[in-house]
C-alpha cells in the first residue's frame, strides 16, 4: 500500500488554451498541482511513486527543482494512447496492489486518507474506485452500483438513468491483475474502463463513495476553469496569513482576511487587498488597485495602477494595467495594456458555454471572463466577451472586442484599425 502511478502524460486538449505544458505543471500558491498532489502522497507514507509522461519530458524537468521523500521514477509514453496503455508501462515495476491518480489531485492526501480507512474495514486486499456525485455526468465516466459493488462504468453516457450520479475521480487502488484484464480488451480510447468492466465482472471490484462532493474535493481538471475550485480548496486548506521580508507595503494601504505576500514585493499607495489572496515573490501592485475575492499571482506579476481584479489566476511574469479583470485566468508572459475590460456576466444572468474543441460546454459557471495562453500580448482598450478564450503567441491590437475564441500564434485586429 506504499507505491502509486502518477498519470503525467495525455494531450490536454481540452485545457487549452494552457496546454502548452501538461497541466498538472500549472502554477498555484508558487508551485506546479503535481508537487501538491505528492506532498499529499508523501504524508500518507506513500514510499514510491511511477510518473508516466509524454516524450517532452516536461513532468520530469519541473520536479527537479523540487525535492521529496519519495521515491520518483519516470516512464515515457511515447504516443498519447490513452489511460489504460500510460498504466500498462508500469506493469513490470508493480507486483502489489497500488494507487492510480492523476498530477492534478491537490487534495490527494484526503483522497488515499479516506481510501485506506475503506481498506481496513474490509475482509480482504480489495481493488477500488473513488468515486463522488457529479452534476454532469456527460462529462464523466459513470458508476453503476449495487449495495458498493461496481456494476459497470459507462464512460461520458449522453443521458444517465440511474438515481446516482457517481463519477468516476480517476482515483483508484488496483492489483496487478489489472494488467492481464488490460491485454484481454479491445485497444482503443476506451480499453482502460473495458479492463475495468471486465476486472469487476471477474475479480469484484469495489466503489469508495466520497463524503465530499466535486465542489469541496476538486479531484479533476478537465478544462481551465476547473482551476477555481482547485484554487478554492489549497486556500481554504494551505494558505498561509504572511508577510515575507524584504516587502514594501507604502501608507494607506489596506489589507484585509488571510493574504500570503512573497518576498520582494511592493505594493503602492491607496491599494485596498481583500483576502484570502496569494501575492508571490517580487510582484508590483500600483497605486489604487482593488484586490478581491481569491486572487492568486504568481512571481514576478506586476498590477498596474487604478486596477480592479476579482477571482483571478496569473502565471509567472504575466502583468496587466489599468481596467477590469474578472474571473479570469491568464498563462504565464501574457502582457497586457491598459484599459483591459473582461466581461464576466451575461446580459441576461444564465450560465456561460465555452467552445471547446468545436462543441459548447456549459461551464456552469454564472461569473466567468477569459483564459488567455501563455506568452500573448494584448494592447490597450480591449474588451473581451464572457467565456471567450485567447490562445498563446497571439498579438491583440487595441480596442479590439473579442467576441470568439481566437487561435494560438493569431494576429487579431479591428478591420478600421488601420495599417
């Protein structure tokens, strides 16, 4: 009960724009998710660790700057050929039951805390899935089950009959059986749930239903705005109320709740910060700037003057000036001018959709501005519509109005902008 694969590897289609790194590298409260998701295994005496990754190797190459109990050992999946052949690269490193999770569990300490409490209730080594309620089963692979015992899992049904709505986390405590299932199914993008299917028909396999629902135990990242509530949960568990050296905080500067200021960096007169917020190392907060509502800014962010920012998330080295941004999530290296509005509600208060990969999904979400890639420049007076996503590499000219998604590597302006 000491190892866990650690699946690092996939496309990340679907959280563009910010795939340009897999996104269990993403940033939040100064480090990657995956260094959140093994400090969670290390305190619960996980010994080692399999990390499955893409050719890049850019799992590998970030987790060098950090050290671990753990052991870590890499594999590479040479194509993006789904769950099910990430897992069976480890076949030969595990002869005993293990942990299967993705780099994105922050709350991964919970998660195996309440897994191993289930194990010891039972009569035998029995293999497990973590499943929670959901309310949108479409976007899930779905639990039918009896009395706990696994039936079957449909993967991302377009209509659940069932009373339950019981997703499955990707969260799971297996045999090595799971291997010889795997090599008996048909490969394709679903072989992992048909080895599963097969596992449970066979060997029995055992449903651990969360106490917590997807709301307070964030354990998926599908798509970029699913970074609120990950956010939501490191603060409301790991944020810290300091102050670090070498900080310059000018005069009539308001601080307010629980905020964690990095060293180095300054913050200008007449700004009003309302936590929690996280404010990391070296960052620059011009004067009469307003702060609200769980904003996290990694090093190195500079907040220009006569700013108001609500519910955002920025990458190292990103930097804004004056305007308006609302629940919002910006990659690392964007810059943008002043006068930036991001509309974050609309006109008639429903729910906000996102094209994703040419199909609309329902963030269900009634607040929601932009995610814009990394490393994309945008000039001054820009207004960005509600749910309207801005690829990396891309330059904006001013007073443009983004009313689509715009495409990495686009140039974007206005047709009376001129030459």
């Amino acid at each position: 009960m000491d190892k866990a694969v650690i699946l690092g590897a996939g496309e990340n289609s679907r959280f563009w724009p910010l795939n340009l790194k897999h996104k269990s590298l993403f940033y939040l409260m100064g480090k990657p998710l995956i260094w959140w998701t093994l400090k969670g295994l290390e305190k619960e005496k996980i010994k080692e660790v399999f990390i499955v990754q893409s050719p890049k190797r850019d799992v590998e190459e970030e987790l060098r700057n950090f050290k671990f109990k753990l052991k870590l050992y890499f594999l590479i999946q040479q194509k993006p050929l789904g769950t099910g052949n990430a897992l069976y690269l480890t076949k030969n490193c595990l002869k005993e039951p293990f942990f299967v999770l993705n780099g994105d569990v922050v709350c991964s300490q919970e998660v195996i805390r309440e897994m191993k409490e289930f194990l010891k209730k039972s009569k035998r080594d029995e293999s497990l899935i973590f499943g929670q309620e959901t309310k949108t089963p479409f976007l899930f692979g779905m639990v039918k089950e009896k009395n706990g015992k696994v039936l079957e899992i449909v993967e991302k049904p377009k209509v659940w009959k069932e009373k339950k709505k019981i997703k499955v986390s990707g969260i799971y405590y297996l045999n090595p059986k799971i291997f010889y299932y795997y090599e008996k199914v048909k490969k394709g993008k679903t072989d992992f749930e048909l080895a599963l299917n097969l596992y449970a028909k066979k060997e029995g396999l055992k449903l651990v239903f969360s106490k917590k629902n997807e709301e307070k135990l964030p354990t998926f990242l599908k798509y970029p705005w699913h970074l609120f509530k990950i956010r939501d949960y490191l603060f409301e568990n790991f944020l810290k109320e300091k102050i670090e050296e070498n900080v310059k905080i000018s005069k009539d500067v308001i601080l307010e709740g629980k905020i964690f200021i990095g060293k180095g960096t300054k913050i200008f007169e007449k700004t009003i910060i309302k936590g929690p917020c996280y404010i990391g190392e070296n960052c620059l907060i011009g004067n009469y700037t307003l702060i609200r509502e769980k904003c996290n800014f990694e090093e190195n962010c500079i907040i220009g003057a006569f700013c108001e920012t609500k519910n955002v998330i920025f990458q190292k080295n990103s930097t804004a000036h004056s305007g308006y941004l609302g629940d919002t999530i910006l990659g690392k290296e964007v810059k943008i001018g002043a006068g930036i509005v991001t509309s974050n509600l609309r006109l008639d208060r429903k729910k906000i959709f996102v094209e994703v990969k040419g199909k609309k999904i329902n963030t269900n979400l009634e607040h929601f501005g932009t995610v814009i890639g990394d490393f994309t420049v945008l000039g001054s007076n820009i207004n960005i519509m509600p749910g309207k996503l801005i690829g990396s590499f891309c330059t904006i000219y001013p007073n443009s109005v983004i009313i689509k998604n715009v495409k990495e590597k686009t140039i974007f302006k206005n047709e009376n902008f001129g030459n």
